[in-house]
C-alpha cells in the first residue's frame, strides 16, 4: 500500500465556517505535511509533523491549525478563511524527515466563498 | 539558502520522442537530494525519481533518467519515448540534511505530448 488518502477531494466553504481536512497514510511513514498549492505554481510547505511532533510551522496564519492524532492520520482544521485561501492542499508522508521519496495525496480543492 | 531554476515553462514534444527538462539549483549544502516529481491536471503529485549529491551513476526509472552534472548543479530530466499519458506539469525539487523536512521545488515545466 503506498498510497496517501486526502478526504474530501473538493470542499466549498464559506468565510465563517469551519472545516477539516483529513489525510490517511498506512505505509508506516513517520513524517507527515500539509501543503498549499495555488494553480500553475509549486507547492507551498504549510505544516510538518514529525513522529506525531509538530516539527515545522512556516509562519502559517492560525486559521489553519494542524493535528496530528497518530501516525497514520493528519488533519488540517479550518476556520474564518478568506477567499485568497482557495487553492489545492497537498498532504504528503515519508518514512522520516530525512527520507528521500515522499508520497503525496491527490489532494483537496479548496473553494472559499 | 537553497533554489531550484526550471527555464522553461512550457514543453512540446512529438509522441514517441525523447524530451529534456531542464533543472537547476543552487545550494552551499555538500549532501542533499534532488528529485523530480509529475503533476497531471488531476492534482496528485507523483514522484518520478531521484538522485543523491554523492551518487555517481546517474538515476534511471524506467523511461526516467536524470542527466545529473554536480560541477555545473543541474539534474536534467530525461523521458524517453514520450506517451500522451505524460503530458502533465514536472517539478524539480530539492532537499538537505541542513532543512531536514523541506522541499524547495521549482516553478516547474508543463509538458505537452503531442500526437
């Protein structure tokens, strides 16, 4: 199994709703991020988790606020975002920080309205 | 501080040929990682292949290979004969020990695989 799971795959939310992404993987990876991606961009690093750790926060506004619950989940809760925040979110793993491959989900596309 | 330089932001080639994205990065780090990733419309992002600053065979997978030349820090990637299925968005990325758990990526190169 090397996939990683991103639910839900599209999400419409407006600016005083709150929300959670939710992303699964069961390869035994020991480190876990969240990334935002705009259209026809790279990949922003948002969030990294590192045996169940925050290890990385990159100066993310706290409207978005990650969880960590085990080592197979991560979640991206989300609350009052502005419509500049519609974008493509990306969770990935890798077997630890420092491991060369890592997967990444499909992905949620977020619409703020 | 580490970057990665893709040139070129768009990409034609005839099915069945080979293409080369080009790639290059800058970083004071002596051990570190590159790699290339494929992005289709549908959003997932797909990692293609690696190669290692202390390798000295350059990295093949499949119709994957990456034309590593440290001295002048670029990591081209190679895909040999094109499908259609390969049309997509490419990033190269980069990692360190020194930022353990982040990727610098590209702007990356949108390849289009013409029939």
């Amino acid at each position: 199994d090397t996939e990683v799971t991103q639910t839900p795959k599209h999400l419409v939310m407006g600016m005083t709703n709150k929300k959670s992404l939710k992303c699964e993987q069961h390869m035994g990876h020991r480190a876990m991020y969240w990334y935002k991606q705009k259209a026809k961009k790279p990949p922003e690093l948002m969030f990294v988790y590192s045996y169940e750790k925050l290890s990385i926060n990159e100066s993310v506004p706290s409207r978005f606020s990650p969880e960590c619950p085990n080592s197979s989940l991560l979640n991206l809760h989300l609350h009052a975002l502005q419509p500049e925040d519609s974008a493509l979110y990306l969770c990935a793993s890798s077997l630890s920080l420092r491991d060369t491959e890592a997967f990444f989900g499909q992905g949620t596309r977020l619409t703020v309205v | 501080a580490q970057k990665i330089t893709q040139t070129q932001p768009g990409m034609f080639v005839q099915e069945k040929e080979a293409v080369t994205l080009d790639c290059t990065y800058d970083t004071s780090d002596q051990s570190y990682g590159l790699f290339w990733y494929k992005q289709p419309s549908s959003g997932e992002m797909i990692f293609l292949i690696y190669q290692g600053s202390y390798d000295e065979q350059n990295a093949t997978e499949g119709r994957y290979s990456l034309n590593f030349q440290k001295a002048r820090k670029s990591a081209n990637l190679v895909i040999s004969a094109s499908q259609l299925g390969d049309s997509a968005m490419y990033f190269c990325a980069m990692r360190s020990n020194t930022n353990a758990g982040k990727s610098t990526f590209g702007d990356g190169t949108t390849l289009t695989v013409k029939p």
